[in-house]
C-alpha cells in the first residue's frame, strides 16, 4: 500500500480545497480566516492591533541573503508566476499591477536587486557520489519530511537502488495507476487528515547543495515562522538530503572515480554487527584499503565502498589484515570477518570470481592503541601482494549549479527601487534600509475592516490591473469574501485550545499526532514512518504517539525539552520530532499543560520502598521492565523501549500510576505489557504483590533518574563491579576524588550512604540512592578518582568536627587529620554491619559511627560520637562543630536547616546537644562538648552525642 | 667463612633424600583449589592461620579464610569471608597472638578476631605515617619481621598521576618500630613486589625489571642501601632519612660500574634473565619444611606474576653478600602468581591474579597447592662459587663417564645497564673457557674450573648431554648464578 506518486499530484489539488474542506472543524475557524491568514492579508490591509494575533501569519522569508542561495535566472521566472514554479507557497504575482511590456524589465531589476542580498551566488561544482545520493533519498523518506512533503517514491520502490527504481517506474507509467481520493479510504480512521503532500519546487535550477544544506540545517534563520522546522540533521545528512534534491544538477554521466569512497565515523563499534547502519559520518576518497589519514585516531569507524576490478577470472584468496576489527564484502556477501578488539591479525578467505568489477565494501573500526587495515590478494597469475589502488574504483561526479552572472549594478539600483514601490517589503525583508520603511506601494491595499462587500474592486476581483495576482479560485474567494463580511464581529483573543487547534493545523502536527479524534499518519504515509531494526515495538515504535491527554502524561519540562529543545527518548524511530523554535511553539508546553488534567494519584501514606523499587524494576523477583526498556543507556534485555533513567524527570506520577495500572487505558496502542492481571503482580513476593504498592515503588526508583541503581539482571560492562547493599552494609576502599586516597565509601540497603576520609577521619560525603559502582577501582590497574553516581550527593564542609578552642567562638582551625593533632586508629567492622571509625587526639579518643534514618519519606544518617578524654586536664575545651562554614536556620526546637550544595539538609539534635550552641564570629555554630567523669573509672571523662542528618 | 658454612649446611641434607623413583611420577602435584561461584578472588595476600587455616586477602580488599585445605580432599575446602573495605592489602603477617598484620596503601594494619568467632573485627592502625598520592601503583608490600623484631615493608614507586600530590617515601624500604614509628631504610626501590626474611634473620626482596632494573632482582635489604632507581631519591634530603644521600644516579653504565660509582649502591643476590626466569617475581619462602617438600630444604622458592611458574633459587655469602643462582623450578600454574606460602604439610600454597598485567595461564586469578610425591627430579641442586670456578651438586648421582668431559658445559657471562630504559639487554657477554671437571668422590657433584670469572655479572650454566647414573637427562639444564663476590680462597668442603 505505497503511495502513488501520481496520486499525489492529484491530492496536491485536493489541498488546496483542503483549506475550505477541512480547516473548519477543528477550530471553528471559517475556512476563509484560515486562507486569510496564510495569505498574510494583514500585511497590506491594516487590521487594529487587538485582531493582529489571531490573524498574525507566517513571516515571509527573510530575503537578507538570497543572493547567495538562489540563483538569480530562478528568481527571475519565479516572479513571473510564482504559483507556477511553487503551488504551495504563499507568494502572490506582484507583478500583475504592472503593465504587461514593462513586467520583463521589472522581473530583471528585481532579481537583480535580490542577487546582490548577499551574492554572488556560488559557481562552484559539488562533488559527490551515488552512495551520498541513496544516504540524501533513504533520510529524506525516513526522518519525517514525507509528513509534509510529497514523497518521490513509493516507499516500497526504496529498497531498490535509485536507478533500479527509476527504470521500474519508467516501464510502469504512472498513467496506468488508478487515482483514489486519500478520505475516501476504507476504514479510515475519523479525523485523519489527507497526507500535506507539500509539493517541493523542482531545486536544480533553483540552488546548489551548499546552501540548500545551510537551509535544512538552520530553516529558522530564513524563514523564522518554523513552518519548515529543523529536522535535527547533522550537517552530512543535511548535505546528503541536498545532494538528492539537487541529483538533476549531475552534470555529466557518472563517472567511475579511482579508489574507494570512505565514510568513516567517530565512536565506539566493538560491540556492532557492522557499520552498515551508519549514516553521514566524514566522507571522502581512498586510494586503497588503508587506515589512511586517520592513522593515530581512537575511537572510529571506517567504511570503504566501491569495486574491485579482478583481472582474471578464476579462484583468488584475499587476506584482510587489521587492528582492531574489520570485515570484507564482495558483491554484497560477507567474505571474511575479523570483528572485534584486537591486535593485528591477518584472516583469509578463497572464492570464485570472474574477471571485472565486484562491488566491495570493507568496515573496519578502531578502539584505542596502535591500528592498520590492509587488503592483499592472490589469484591466476597474481602472488600474494597488497591490492594496489588501481583495482579499485567507485562511482563520482560533480553537481554543477546553476549558471549566475553577477548582476548589473545600475539594475541592482532600479531593482531595489521597484522592490519598495511594489510594497514587497510589506512582507520580506531584505537586510537593508528598505526594511525600515513603513508597508507602501503599489500592493498595499486598504484596511481589512474597509473591505467588506468590495470584492469587485480588490484582489478577490481578479483585476491584475491594480492588485497583485493571488489566483484564488471561485471558492477561495467565497470563503474569503464571507469572513470579510462578517469581520466587523470577529472576536480578537483566541482561547488556548483555538491557538493550539490552529498551530498544529498550520504547522502540520496533525498529520503525525492524532489529538481530539483529529489527525494521525494517514495510511498512505505510514510505510515512511520506521522503526529502526530490532525495535520490536509495532506501531508504537514507529509512529509518533497520540496527544491526547499529553498535558497531563509529560511534566511541563519534558514537553518543553521535546518541543524546543529537541530531546528525543524514541531512539527506535527513525522519524525525528521537527523542531518549530521556540518563539512559534515554546507556549504549546503551557497550553497543553493547562488544558489536560493531571491524573490523579494514590493519596496513600508515604512508605520508603526505592530499593525495592529497584528490585521491581530488574529480572530476579522483580516485574522486568529492563526486559523491554532501556537503562540509563544501557540497552534492554530485548525491545528497546524508552529509557527507564528518563521516565522520573519525564511523566508525571498520576499517569504513570494509570499506566502500569491498565496500559491499555492510557494509551490505546501500546505495547506495554499488562504487570497487574487482575490484581495480580508478576512479582508476587514484593511488597506482598500488592500492585500500588508496587507501583509506588517503582516510581520512587524511577524517581532517581540516572542516579537509580542498576536494577538486578541489567548487564553493562560495570554490571559486574556494582555493589549492591542489598541485605547488608556493604564497604569498599578507594580514592575518592575531591577528598581522600584513603576512602572508605559505606552502602547501607536504606539507599543513604557516605564516603569516610580515613586518612583524615572526616566525614567527606554524602549521598543516596545508587549506591557505588568499583569498576574505577576493581577493573585493570583501576586506580580511579571515584565519585559517588547517587543523587543527592552532599560535601560535607570542610574542617574536623572536633577541635580543642580556648573558647568556643575562637576561629575554627582548617587543618585537618595529622596536622590538626589527630591520629588515625582505626575502625571496628563486622563485616555487613556499621563500622565504627576510631580516632584521637591528644588525651581524647573518639568513637565515630553512622547509621540510617528515614524520617517522613526522606532518608536521613544519624552520627553519633563517643568521646573519652584520659584525665580532666583533656576533657578541657572540646567543641563540636557539626556544619562547619555554614549558616543554619533554627526550624524548631532542636531542628536546624542549611542548604549544602544544593540540597536543603535538616539537622536534628540528639543527646549532647542539650545545651544552646555558641555562634562563632562567621555565625557557625558550635556545640561546648559536657564531659563528664566515666562511672567506671571518675579520673577519665566522656560524653556521648548524636544528631541525624536527613536530606 | 662462617657463613658460607652456614649456608652448605642448607645444601647438606641430600641424604635425607629418598632413593630414585621411577620417573613416571610427576615429582610435585599441581592441585587448583575450588573457589566460591561468582566470586572474584584475586590474590593478594597468604598466610596460614590457627595453624591449618588458609588466610587469603584480596585485590578487591577483602580478606577469606580458607578451611579443609590440608585434612583430606583440598577440593572439599570451605570459604568464609572475614573482612571486606581494605585498600590493596598486599602482605600478611601472622603473629603470635593470631592477629594479623597487613599491609593496605595508606598504612599498615592489625586484624584483630576479639570475639573468636573465626572472623576479624576491627582493623587497629599500626602506622600511618605515609601519605599517598593516589596512583594505582601506590602498592606497599609486607611487612616482614626483621632479628630485632621490627617491621619491614616495600613501597612501589607511582606511575604518572598523582591527584593527591606526590608524596615521600616511594621506592623505599620503611621500617616500624614498636612504637609504631616509621623509619625509611632503603631508597632506590622500583617495584618490590616480594619481601621476606631468610631463616637466619636476613631480609630480602624481589624487584621487577623496567626502568633503572635492568633485570628482574632479588637483594637483600641493608638499612642505607640504594638499588638503582632515582625516583624516590629526593625523599633522602627528609630529616627522617639518616643515612648519607645515595647521589646522583649515573644513566647507561654497567651495574659493576654503577656499584663503583654509587658507594650505598647494593648489588642484587640473584638477577632473573628476562623471560628466561619470569618477568615479574613477586613473593617467595624459604623451604623449612624438612625435605617434605622435597629435596630442596633451605633454599627458595619465587613466583612469578607474568609467567605462572615457580622458580628456584639458592643462596651462600660470599665476602660478605648473599649471592647465589636461580633454577627453573615449575611451570605451568593456572595464572601469574604473586603469593606463596608453606601449608602446614609442607605443601606449597600459591595465590594467584592476572589482574592488571596479564599473565601465562588459563585463568584470572586463583589458589593452587604444589605437593611433593616424594619423586626426585634429576636436577642441578646447588650452584656454589669457587675463587677459579664453580662447584655444581645434583639430586641424583651422575652417570661418570658423560660428567667429566668439559666440553658438556656451556658457560656464558653478562651483566645489565643501569640506566632509565625500560629495562636491559644482557650486555657485554662472554663466553667462558671451562677448563676442566672434577667429579665429587660421591658422584653428586662436580667442580668446574673456569677461565675469565668475572664479578658483577650472572653466570648461565648448561651443561648438555649430561646423565644422571641411570641414564636420565636433566629436567632443565639452566642456572643462572649471580657473581658478584669472587671467593677469595680456595673452600675445603
């Protein structure tokens, strides 16, 4: 079920009647609004400035460097008739109001004029090659531009090479294909909308690769409205997408260029099939197989295609020799294959070839340390020897732009003149004073609340004597001339769901997303809409989802991040979200926002079950989302559905709780998987299979971002070294960045945990969630400078806790460890259980240990100190410093809040902290530490204190 | 000649050797000992415990004690994890009191069980007193107990960046004293990877080739000593060093030139040819078990951590320095070893890891048993020198008519470049001229007088062709004896 290129140009004339046949419905615009509108009217018939949003059209393009994108004879018949060379843009003939013998000399100041903005426009010939032309026409029917653009191909005819497809339809004439009317299809869903069908403009004789590339990368730049959006290319494939549209500009047959053509690309392909699947990358020429110009890179990926010339028929051994990885494909079937990390090793392979050229293709990659790729033969008459350049050839040529002469300068002078007399600049402009000019000239008509019932005089008249020529036709001009009088009465604030109906109408979001039972891809397109290979994910891995509802699924970032910032979490499409700028959709977020109610949530009491959470979210005892769904990069166990580490700074809670609920009733399409059949989890020994419970749980985890700990099944190269404090306390040794090579970082299974500065005996850090990953330390040599990939890390501030002042506002001594007079002697540790780090100062030994706390849903570390000084003389003077540098705000009794880093830390006094504290100088404060005489043993001292950190 | 008498006494006990055994009985049993599943063990520390206890710690810093090693099937032995959170433990030290001493990166610890429930709990600091700069090759080795009852380690010089600052004391032998006081001993140090003390009280250690070691080494530690490698050096100008700085470190010159050069410069007792003994020696034991191991009693053993093998080494003071030959003992483990320690049978326990230089083997990492089955090897036992040559004892009586001919006996001689390349080529070579054999009355041994001795320079002795009396050929005919001290007099055994 392709579509039929013929039919499009068939439905190329239903779109225009589209505007009368379909605008009214969504809306309740009248068809004739909608026309007014995208026919920019204001711009030459003043509307007050109340009505000036609802009817504001699209901003003409900005002409201010035309001269260096279009080719001046192109402008030239483009201003003869503009419709003619582009039936669906918005341009009237302006030069309808000139008399019919001065409109030629009128085209060729004008073009004049406009090839001077910016000019000269560029000579130079592109060259490329018929692989940069199948990358251009495989994007350009993939990312999303068939949405709006007629597509040139049936999608089926893309899986034979252009010329292959070209000659098919040549032997099969359009002319035979039978013309069905897109609505007319059966079973067509209510409210789909006939594919756009944009036609393009025939572009060879219009531009040339460099700046058509420019424009696909940047459209926003030219034409600021977004009605064309960026489709996220990267330049190569936006040159590809160029060098397609611009195939008519070969300027000679192909020719068969010597070497091989070289794609190669930067990144990581231990873990590839192969680099097929790459798109863009650097391109460029080899003379032979070789690593070539890339020799001492890291980390890249090389593609060598073309032909092989084989001198004599017969059995040839080819050895390919590389480091790291390679592989070998003659006529399309993989030869010999040597993948992987490697030193450099040589593989061969013998086969039947006959004499003349094979297709060849050579991948190779390259991860670290030295690298060389060679490709040597021998056969009939050839002994063993590299193949030298001369068999290898690929096919090249040059696209030649279109011719340009620089323009006369006196008719530069006259085309600027008549561009202000005709009143262009009522719509474009131009980069020069003319820009600053109020709307004048021969175009601009009378105020639009004037032009009621005067059809027979204006541009609705047909009278190209004095208006410029619109080509409506008897409809349009009904249409029109029924808005018009009734526009005495027009209301001038649009609500938010009339703005956003008539966005997505004009911008062409409805025909991909399907919003209050309107749009979607119609039928016809949905072939161009892929899934990339492997995302097993059905309709919902390739087409983009509904909108319905969407203002209460996605938090107000995440719409905004998807909208105009172009985050992307469907990795498995290969359509891209378009990007409309800021300026022309940034508002859609809050309207969407608030036009759909949040779900509801649960109203259950807060419960902590994040590691459980966790749990769920894994493969053992758990309901295995990482079966389907992505991790934190990490691909999934199978499908590969949206990233787990985004759905916690993307959805909102009540959505999500409705999702895993019943999938089928948020999202009629989807491939989730039902966890809670009646009632019942696929995890019935978590949380006592209590579903929102478990949901609960889940979205506690989720919460966490790429902070959550990797769920248990997920493998990733650091899987293996993941410490898991699953039952018990788990402790490692390390060299913690920012603090101490001698760390002991300690994971409690309440998801809290801290870094403890053993050379120094300071507390250093703090954090929750996932709780620590010795890869850095275990793996090789390791060595690693760690840091802690929880959430919710804190520094603790520097300085010791303790210290002996004179009086307890002196200045805080900002030595640390030995050079503040303490001495290390160690720790008590069970092994899985707290340990008590012990150190000492002169006459004083301190006992030191942490455990959790949960406190009303936030997690929390208690600490607490023993302190035993040997005699009186050195229980003198202790002071206690619990948040050294910081000012603390007193919450209630006993409770103090400071915000460290970021995160508001809650401080909770316990026993030894009885008395007020003294503030220092700077404002910290400061706890006198009460010793008092040991029962045991009245000549020695001691006091115990404890306080909780919650955060 | 003391001391050279004390050292044959180690050489003495051959009659304790039993008859020859047919040879199809492998001489030493190579046994792999079950691990837990999943686990990563790779390891770094070895000890016995409560006397049949295997204490094993691990690069990950976590310590295991290993039970029913030795009563029965070793395959049936059991592990316990004791201890997790220390950083690089590299050595034990058993004590008396069954705590342990190890050492960790940033200080040397004691292991205390107070509950006696079999696992430690708490890691009291013995020393601290060095800091660490936070290279990975930060590694300190040991601790040994020196005659006077103090502590010994090795610390490994760093390898680029040090996030932490450079701190002093890399490359060093450091001494504790009871008070847990630091003491810099020895400087010039590269990568001590072993470190232990000789029954006789003298400590030695084991040093990788690379730059400034040409040659793989074992030397003996002398409090004030440099052994050749600069990077450490500026830590001698500390108060706390008390000896004379070692000087500036000449580049690309002879060892016995540098030894002439350098007054505290220490030659090794024993250079390991490149490849042809390991490359990476790291820990080693001296054979106490009264011949249960076999006929090697009061020589040494040496794991190498890149060629999983064991090698053999024999000792005698000569002038004044411990000199003596290394022997190729075993191949073959399942992975680079760098612990080794006696069973309380007498077996050899062999600990095992790959872990960030690969190694020979099958395996990542790993525990194996060496058992002697009581079969003799025909095999050089001692290498001794002699003022004119050297005097070779053998396991197993020679067969008299091939021993004699001296044109069996290949001599060569070289020595290494102390320089700052990544190790040496053996350089200055020569062949020595052997100029007669004497066969002992007991028919075990012989002595070569040999022409052109030259000290300072290892020794490489192959005999070929030669027979033990029943008519078997040597298992390898390879000794590497390091010269350094000439014996000035004729010795009378």
């Amino acid at each position: 079920m392709g579509w039929k290129i013929l039919k499009g140009s068939v439905a190329c004339g239903l779109m225009l009647a589209g505007v009368t046949a379909q605008a009214q419905s969504p809306s309740g615009f009248l068809p004739g609004e909608e026309l007014l509108v995208q026919s920019a009217c204001i711009s030459c018939h003043e509307v007050s400035p109340a009505l000036q949003q609802r009817l504001q059209p699209a901003t003409a393009p900005d002409l201010a460097k035309v001269g260096a994108r279009l080719s001046p004879s192109w402008m030239e018949k483009f201003l003869d008739d503009p419709r003619r060379l582009r039936p669906h843009g918005n341009m009237p003939n302006m030069l309808e109001v000139l008399p019919p013998e001065e409109r030629s000399q009128a085209r060729l100041e004008l073009a004049s004029f406009l090839s001077s903005l910016g000019g000269p426009f560029p000579q130079e010939s592109h060259g490329t090659s018929f692989g940069v032309i199948e990358s251009g026409r495989q994007l350009f029917h993939s990312v999303g531009c068939v949405a709006c653009h007629r597509p040139f191909e049936d999608f089926s005819d893309l899986e034979l090479s252009l010329e292959d497809a070209e000659a098919a339809r040549a032997a099969d004439p359009e002319e035979n294909r039978e013309v069905e009317d897109p609505l007319a299809l059966a079973g067509l869903l209510a409210g789909t909308l006939a594919p756009r069908n944009l036609a393009l403009p025939e572009f060879a004789p219009m531009t040339s690769v460099a700046p058509l590339a420019d424009f696909l990368l940047d459209p926003h730049a030219v034409r600021p409205s977004g009605l064309m959006p960026n489709m996220g290319l990267s330049r190569s494939d936006a040159e590809d997408i160029a060098v397609y549209l611009l195939r008519g500009q070969l300027d000679q047959a192909p020719v068969s260029a010597p070497g091989l053509a070289s794609h190669s690309f930067k990144g990581s392909f231990m873990n590839t099939q192969d680099l097929s699947e790459l798109r863009g990358g650097t391109k460029g020429v080899a003379s032979h197989v070789t690593v070539g110009e890339l020799t001492g890179g890291d980390n890249f990926g090389l593609r060598l295609t073309g032909s092989i010339a084989i001198p004599t028929a017969g059995e040839w051994t080819l050895h390919l020799r590389s480091d790291d990885g390679s592989l070998l494909r003659i006529d399309g079937r993989e030869v010999i294959r040597s993948w992987g990390v490697h030193g450099p090793i040589s593989k061969k392979e013998s086969l039947e070839l006959s004499q003349g050229k094979h297709l060849i293709e050579v991948h190779f990659f390259e991860m670290s340390g030295g690298e060389m790729l060679k490709l040597e033969w021998e056969g009939p008459g050839v002994s063993r020897a590299e193949v030298p350049p001369s068999a290898f050839s690929h096919q090249g040529f040059g696209l030649r732009p279109p011719t340009a002469q620089a323009p006369d300068p006196e008719l530069v002078v006259r085309g600027s003149e008549r561009f202000a007399r005709l009143g262009c600049a009522a719509c474009h402009t131009t980069g020069t004073v003319l820009d600053e000019m109020p709307p004048s000239g021969q175009g601009v008509g009378p105020p639009m609340a004037n032009l009621a019932g005067s059809a027979v005089a204006g541009c609705l008249s047909g009278d190209g004597e004095r208006n410029p020529r619109w080509s409506f036709d008897a409809d349009q001009n009904d249409a029109l001339q029924e808005f018009l009088d009734g526009f005495g009465s027009l209301q001038a604030e649009l609500d938010s769901a009339q703005r956003l109906a008539r966005s997505m109408t004009r911008l062409g979001c409805v025909h991909c997303h399907r919003r209050s039972e309107r749009g979607g891809v119609h039928p016809w397109d949905r072939d161009y809409f892929q899934a990339r290979e492997g995302a097993d994910l059905g309709d919902e891995g390739r087409l983009p989802p509904q909108l319905d509802g969407v203002g209460g699924k996605l938090q107000l970032d995440a719409l905004h991040g998807v909208l105009t910032r172009g985050e992307r979490v469907r990795p498995y499409m290969t359509t891209r979200m378009p990007q409309y700028g800021e300026q022309n959709v940034g508002w859609m977020a809050e309207a969407f926002a608030a036009l759909d109610p949040d779900l509801p949530t649960s109203q259950e009491s807060f419960e902590d079950h994040l590691a459980l959470g966790v749990q769920l979210l894994g493969t053992e005892e758990g309901l295995g989302c990482i079966q389907c769904h992505d991790f934190g990069g990490t691909p999934s166990l199978g499908i590969r559905a949206v990233d787990l580490a985004t759905i916690g700074d993307r959805l909102k809670p009540g959505w999500f709780e409705a999702l895993l609920r019943d999938p089928g009733q948020v999202n009629m399409n989807t491939r989730m998987a039902e966890l809670f059949v009646d009632g019942k989890s696929l995890a019935p020994n978590v949380l006592g299979g209590d579903p929102m419970a478990q949901i609960r749980a889940v979205w506690q985890a989720l919460s966490l971002g790429n902070a959550m700990p990797p769920p248990p099944g997920l493998i990733t190269p650091d899987s293996a070294f993941e410490l898991r404090p699953l039952d018990r306390i788990v402790t490692c040794g390390v060299f913690m960045r920012d603090m101490s090579p001698r760390t002991l970082v300690v994971g409690f299974p309440e998801m809290v945990h801290y870094a403890f500065d053993m050379q120094n005996s300071r507390l250093g850090r703090i954090w929750q969630g996932r709780f620590f990953n010795a890869r850095g330390t275990w793996e090789g040599r390791a060595g690693s400078l760690e840091m802690p990939p929880g959430s919710r890390v804190i520094d603790m501030p520097p300085g010791m806790v303790l210290a002996r002042l004179d009086s307890p506002g002196d200045s805080w001594p900002t030595a640390v460890g030995a050079e503040a007079g303490f001495h290390v002697l160690g720790r008590q540790q069970v092994l899985g259980e707290a340990p008590v780090f012990r150190y000492g100062m002169e006459g004083v030994t301190v006992e030191e240990t942490l455990t959790p706390v949960l406190r009303k849903g936030r997690r929390g570390l208690s600490r607490h100190w023993t302190v035993v000084a040997e005699n009186a003389a050195a229980a003198k003077n202790l002071v206690l410093r619990p948040i050294g540098g910081a000012q603390m705000s007193a919450l209630a009794q006993g409770l103090w809040r400071v915000t460290l880093g970021g995160h508001e830390l809650d401080l909770s006094f316990g026993e030894g902290f009885g008395r007020p504290p003294v503030s220092s100088v700077s404002g910290e404060l400061r706890w006198p530490i009460v010793m008092r005489p040991l029962p045991e043993d009245p000549e020695r001292f001691g006091a115990t204190l404890s306080l909780e950190l919650v955060w | 000649m003391i001391c050279f008498l004390a050292a044959m006494a180690f050489v003495g006990d051959l009659a304790v050797v039993p008859a020859v055994i047919p040879k199809v009985q492998e001489p030493w049993l190579l046994e792999t000992l079950p691990m837990p599943e999943g686990e990563v063990l790779e390891i770094s520390a070895l000890e016995i415990w409560h006397g049949d206890r295997v204490l094993v710690a691990t690069r990950r810093g976590e310590v295991w004690v290993v039970e029913g090693v030795f009563d029965g099937d070793p395959l049936n032995c059991s592990w316990r994890k004791v201890m997790e959170g220390l950083q690089e433990p590299l050595g034990f030290l058993v004590q008396e009191d069954d705590s342990v001493l190890v050492i960790q990166r940033g200080e040397l610890s004691r292991l205390v069980d107070q509950d006696q429930d079999g696992a430690f709990d708490s890691v009291e600091t013995v020393c601290d007193e060095w800091r660490v700069g936070g290279n990975y090759h930060e590694y300190n080795f040991g601790p040994v107990r020196d005659k006077a009852g103090d502590l010994w380690l090795t610390t490994n010089r760093a390898f680029g960046g040090q996030p932490f600052g450079a701190p002093k004391w890399r490359g060093f032998a450091l001494r504790i004293d009871g008070n847990g006081k630091m003491h810099p001993e020895c400087s010039g140090l590269r990568s001590p990877a072993g470190v232990g003390a000789a029954p006789w009280g003298d400590l030695f250690y084991t040093d990788n080739q690379g730059e400034w070691v040409g040659a793989s080494k074992l030397s003996q530690l002398i409090p004030g000593a440099f052994y050749g490698h600069p990077f450490g050096v500026a830590s001698c100008e500390d108060p706390l060093w008390p000896y004379p700085h070692p000087g500036e470190t000449p580049n690309r010159v002879l060892m016995p030139e540098a030894a002439k050069l350098l007054p505290h410069f220490q030659m090794p007792a024993v250079w390991f040819p490149y490849d042809e003994m390991g490359r990476s020696p790291a820990g080693f034991v001296f054979d106490g078990t009264g011949g249960r191991f076999g006929p090697y009693e009061g020589q040494m053993f040496v794991v190498d951590q890149f060629s999983a093998e064991v090698m053999r080494v024999s000792l005698e003071q000569v002038g004044g320095h411990w000199q003596g030959a290394c022997y190729p003992f075993r191949k073959g483990l399942s992975c680079g070893a760098i612990r080794v320690c006696w069973g309380p049978d007498g077996s050899m326990l062999i600990g095992e890891t790959d872990r960030g230089w690969a190694s020979r083997g099958s395996e990542r990492f790993g525990l194996e048993r060496l058992s002697w089955t009581g079969a003799v090897p025909f095999e050089m036992h001692t290498v001794s020198a002699r003022p004119n040559g050297f005097h070779v004892r053998f396991t197993q009586a020679l067969d008299p008519k091939t021993a004699a001919d001296p044109k069996l006996w290949s001599v060569a001689s070289y020595t290494y470049m102390l320089h700052s390349d990544y190790g040496s080529s053996e350089v200055d070579q020569a062949k020595c001229e052997v100029l007669a054999v004497t066969i002992d009355p007991d028919n075990m041994g012989i002595q070569l007088e040999i022409k052109g001795l030259r000290s300072g320079y290892v020794h490489e002795l192959r005999p070929k062709g030669l027979r033990s009396q029943v008519g078997e050929a040597l298992v390898d005919p390879r000794a590497y004896y390091t010269l350094i001290q000439i014996p000035v007099q004729p010795q009378v055994r």
